[in-house]
C-alpha cells in the first residue's frame, strides 16, 4: 500500500489567510488533501503502464476518479496482489498523512510503516543546521516523543506504537533504498523495531 503527503508549508498558508484566500486552517486542508489525490493518481497510471495492477482509495467520495476507502476491499486488493494507493489522509482537517498512514497500517494490519523523505533518516539534530548531526541507526518509540525528534507527529507515532508497527524512515532520492526497505534490508533509521524486525535487517 501506498500512501501519498500533500506538499506545502507554514508560510503557504499563512500568505493564504493573510490574503484572505481561507480563513482558517481546516479550511486549508481541504486542497492539500485534494492534491494527495492528484498525486495517487498519477502514480496509479505510472504503475499500470508497467503493468502493475493498482487501486486508488480516497478518504472522502470521489467516486468519479477513485474508490472511497472501504478497509475490506482494501485488504482484498491487497490479497489479490493489487497495490493499494490510499489518498485524501484521513478525510479530517488536522492530521497529517504520517497519522494517515499509521491508521490504514493498523486498520490493514501492515507489518511496517516505510517513510520516504528527502534525507537519510533520523539524526540526533537539524542536519540542515548542524554538520555535525549524527543519523541515528535505531530509536523507541518512546525516545522519539521524549527527544521530540522531528519524525513524524505525536498522534501518528503513538498509533505505531500502540499498534506495535515499526517505522523505517529513509532517503527516498538515494536509488535502490525502496527495494532495500521493502526486503527489510538496513537502510536509514528503525523506530521501535521488535527483536525479529532487527534481524530482518542484518
């Protein structure tokens, strides 16, 4: 399964309710989630033109474009070898696709969560900021809420943990490192990996 993050920033939005464009943050969402639908979809042709068979859920009706995300027939999918492209987050204003992604994880009983970002993983500090930060091979669930390690948000990260679904956060523009997390290989950082999850990666 794959689950798609809108792309904006702070200062996006707040140039959109300064002018006037929304009037507050749940009003915001709405478009982002909306691109995360766009993104699905091109995704879903570049994969069947490969002749990948893929399914595109949406948290909100769009019948038109995509199915609504409906938990049984996302796991049949899944069974018959589909990929399953969930987009649109939760449907909800203010949480964010990392959450989205841990709650379809847990509602498909998915083994891993895999976060492609555009660094290696997670450092002990800002390596935008600090040269000197370190990457960091293994955390707990627990170290990253105390740490406030900026991997994904608190609601997201506690649903990990609750559900016991480790988080393998890695370098999406490095080639290979999809089929290196996919086969459970090392590559970046393991967030509250079990015993048998650490030995997938030796």
């Amino acid at each position: 399964m794959v689950i798609f993050a809108g792309s904006t920033t702070q200062p996006e939005y707040a140039t959109a309710l300064s002018h006037g464009i929304c009037k507050s943050e749940s009003w915001f969402t709405t478009p982002l989630m909306l691109a995360t639908v766009m993104n699905a979809i091109f995704l879903q042709a570049t994969m069947e033109s490969l002749g990948i068979p893929t399914r595109v859920q949406t948290a909100f009706r769009m019948s038109e474009v995509a199915e609504p995300y409906i938990r049984r027939r996302a796991v049949r999918h899944l069974e018959k070898g589909r990929v399953v492209i969930f987009a649109a987050g939760t449907g909800n204003p203010f949480f964010t696709t990392d959450t989205a992604a841990a709650l379809r994880c847990a509602e498909i009983n998915a083994e891993v969560v895999l976060k492609a970002t555009n660094v290696d993983g997670v450092y002990d500090d800002d390596p935008r900021h600090n040269p000197n930060a370190c990457l960091l091979d293994t955390l707990t669930y627990q170290e990253v809420i105390s740490k406030e390690l900026s991997v994904m948000d608190l609601t997201a990260i506690t649903l990990c943990q609750e559900n016991n679904i480790p988080v393998v956060v890695f370098n999406l523009g490095k080639p290979g490192n999809i089929s290196k997390a996919i086969r459970g290989e090392s590559v970046g950082t393991l967030i509250g990996g079990t015993q048998n999850s650490e030995a997938a990666r030796t």
